[in-house]
DNA sequence: GTATGAAACTTTAAGCTTGAAGATTTTAGC
DNA sequence: GCTAAAATCTTCAAGCTTAAAGTTTCATAC
C-alpha cells in the first residue's frame, strides 16, 4: 500500500486514541460528580434538544445505535425517573419519550459541567487547526454517508 | 457559557459523531468479511506489533482499556486458535500473549482489508485538513496526559 | 524467615451494545 | 373486508466494558 494510505491510516488512529481518550475523561466524570454513565447522558441531550419528546426509533435513530439498546436505557431513566413514556395517539406500536421535571433540572445541571469539561478539553486547540478538522471530519462524514446511501 | 466554548462544544461532538460512524463501518466489514469483531482486531494488531507478544497488564495498558476486560478478548481469541498463552518465567503472576502463525496469517489478511477501507473513508481529506485535525488532536491529547499526570 | 504491602491477574455484578428473532399494530393492495 | 407487507417496539443471546473485590505470587522491610 502506499504512503498516502498509511498516512490515512495514522491519522484514523490518532483520531481514535483522542476520542477514546475524551469519552474515557467524560464517563469518568459524569459517574463521579453525577452517579450516571455516557449513554444515559446522550440519552437525556437527545431529548433535552427536542422538547416535545422523540419516539423511540427517532431516539436510535438520532444516536445512531439499535432499537433494543434505546429500550434498555429508557427503562432505566424511567426507573430513575429521568424521563417518562407517553403513548403516541393513533398509534399503539409508538410510545414518546420526554425528560420530566426533574430530569430537566438534572440534564441542566450535568449539561453546564459537561460543556466546561469539554471546555477545557478542548482549550488549547487554534482556531486554524479546528477549522481543519472541521473540514476534515465533514469530508469522512460525508463518504459515509455516500456509501450509506448507495446500499 | 461563551460563543466559543459552545463552538468547542460543537467541534467535540461533530468528533464523536464522525468516530462512532467510522467503528460502526469498521465493526460491519469486520463482521460481514471476516466474522470479527473490533476488540478482537485491536487486540490482534497490538500483538502484531509486538511480536514478542505482550502481558496482560501491557496489553490492557496499550489498549487503554480494563484489565479484566483483555481478559475475556484473550480468553475467546485463544479458543479461535489465533492467540496462545505462554509462562513468564520467574513470574508465577503473569502470562505473556502472542500470536499464533495462523493468527498471524489471519491477521494480515484482516489488516489489508482494514488500510483499504481506512483509505477509502479518508480518501477526501485534504492534506491541509489533515494537517490541522493532527494538530487538534495532539492539543487534546496534550491536555488530557497533562490532567492525568496532575493526580 | 516472616509479615506487610504491592503487583498481576481473574472473577463478579451491573450495564452497554449489537444483530436477529418475535410480538403487535398499521398500511397498502386487492 | 382481507391479506400481505411493513413499521414499531421488545426480547434474546452473545459479547464488550467497567469498577470493585478477590486470589495468588512477588518484593520489601524488619
């Protein structure tokens, strides 16, 4: 293979060992400072975003993993009491998703923290290279989805 | 918070969406072409880079990942015939890991397959971009070690 | 040499994740 | 209206992941 395709290849595993590395910080920190995990606070900014509530295969579809997954995390935000399930009239397959009361409050609450993590995180990144990796992370999404699309 | 920790924010999770799809196509083709999955692979290419084989401990620490997770990838990879546990001699504790021929073979053809698909997905990034996406990951990984050493 | 603590590893409990199979309900074609 | 296909969701089996607790072995200090 050639050059440029190692190159690729580096770049891909660099990027991997960053975000890796970022989850790793945020998982930890959100178990320690709020008693909660990764996908039950992508769960909640899913929701938080859409106020009127999803429906749970919007909820995978918008975080991108399968339908038995959502389905075990909104059981246990609903034990917590996080979120609650509506039924979605004139369909009695669907349910609707939204946070409560009280989930609002703690979303808000762990969503200021998170953004300073990141903050930080992410402080000593220029603006040049950003832009870079804007442009970057643009150009893969989209081959994804091309090939995605062409299935 | 200010307009530019939400664009730090912005940046972080256009990251993570980008990552999550480039595993979740990885993870298929692994799958599809090679009945794989990712974790077995990064295990394998860790070995195969060090071809003296590896510690348990040294493995989980190169993967960053738990001990006792390297434990049940190691324990499923020896059953496929791809990895064998040896002693360490004066070191009743440790065992050392390697691969096996046939996983080696194995592993080159699964690693062939994976710098093209590599390849392909970053194919549209330019050299500019790529440039400025390793500056921005080192910033982050700079800033992480950085916290990590502080404890 | 013996106790104490550290190191290497495994086990366990809980939760996350996927793909596939199953149950129920809705939609569309006839 | 009836049937077939599709949609929505849950359940299941297998595997991944972590933190914490446990086991065995080693190193150190006395």
């Amino acid at each position: 293979m050639s050059t440029i395709s190692k190159d690729r290849l580096r770049l891909w595993l660099r990027l991997l060992k960053a975000t890796r590395s970022v989850e790793s910080a945020l998982r930890e920190n959100l178990r320690q400072e709020f008693q909660t995990t990764l996908p039950r606070f992508d769960v909640m900014a899913a929701l938080s975003r859409h106020g009127q509530g999803l429906k749970m295969s919007e909820l995978s579809n918008v975080l991108k993993v399968s339908n038995g997954n959502v389905t075990g995390i909104v059981e246990r935000l609903v034990e917590d009491g996080h979120v609650l399930r509506e039924k979605v009239p004139g369909d009695r397959r669907a349910s609707r998703v939204r946070l409560t009361p009280d989930g609002e409050a703690e979303f808000a609450r762990q969503a200021e923290a998170h953004e300073g993590w990141i903050d930080e995180i992410f402080a000593a990144v220029s603006p040049e290279a950003a832009q870079g990796m804007s442009e970057a992370l643009d150009a893969v999404a989209r081959q994804l989805e091309d090939k995605e699309n062409a299935q």
